[in-house]
C-alpha cells in the first residue's frame, strides 16, 4: 500500500492545480511500483481536503479521532484495477483556464 503522508500547498498557489499535479505524480508513481491501493487521511469537515480527494476519484472508507481529539477521515485509492483512469480529474476540466491564466497573472508580478 502506498500511503500519502502530507500534500501542502502555500495558500498563494492554491486553485492553479498545483495539488492536483502532486497527487497525480504520487499515484503515477505507486502505480509504477506495484502499490495495490494507496491511502491518506485528512481533517473532516470544513478543515479538510475531502472535497478535493473525492474529486480526484479517492473513496472515503473510515473516520477516527485522533489523541488530540481532532476527527480525521481515512480515504483510499484502488490502484491495481485493469483500465482504471489514472486519476478521475473532473478538476483539470473548464477552469483549467481559468488556473493557467491566474497563474500567468501571478508570474507578472
């Protein structure tokens, strides 16, 4: 199993795809290695990136509370079925535009 510890992205970057390509790169390469399926957790709730995992075609299995009390959920990715797309990414779809140009915006500066 291949396991995400950490995507983090600095806030000024964020909505240009800049998880989306690092998520991708981690599935292309456990895929690579053979990984069956890969795992992450992340804040429930608003605090967390459950929207953007789900997205990205991530299946919600589990929820816990950590020992600070902070509730988590537990997402995973099959990575072994025979023509499964890479990653569904219903996020690079019309406002791929939309990122690219705000990203030009942002190099201008």
């Amino acid at each position: 199993m291949a396991v995400i510890t950490a995507v983090v992205v600095d806030p000024a970057e964020r909505g240009m795809g800049v998880g989306e390509a690092l998520v991708v790169a981690f599935v292309e390469r456990a895929r690579a290695s053979g990984a069956p399926e890969a795992q992450l957790t992340t804040l429930s709730g608003r605090d967390g990136a459950g929207a953007f995992y789900e997205a990205l075609g991530w299946e919600r299995v589990g929820e816990h509370t950590t020992r600070d009390g902070a509730r988590r959920s537990t997402y995973r990715l099959a990575l072994a079925e025979a023509g499964r797309p890479l990653v569904a990414s219903p996020l690079a779809g019309p406002d791929q535009e939309r990122r690219a140009t705000r990203a030009e915006r942002n190099d201008s500066r």
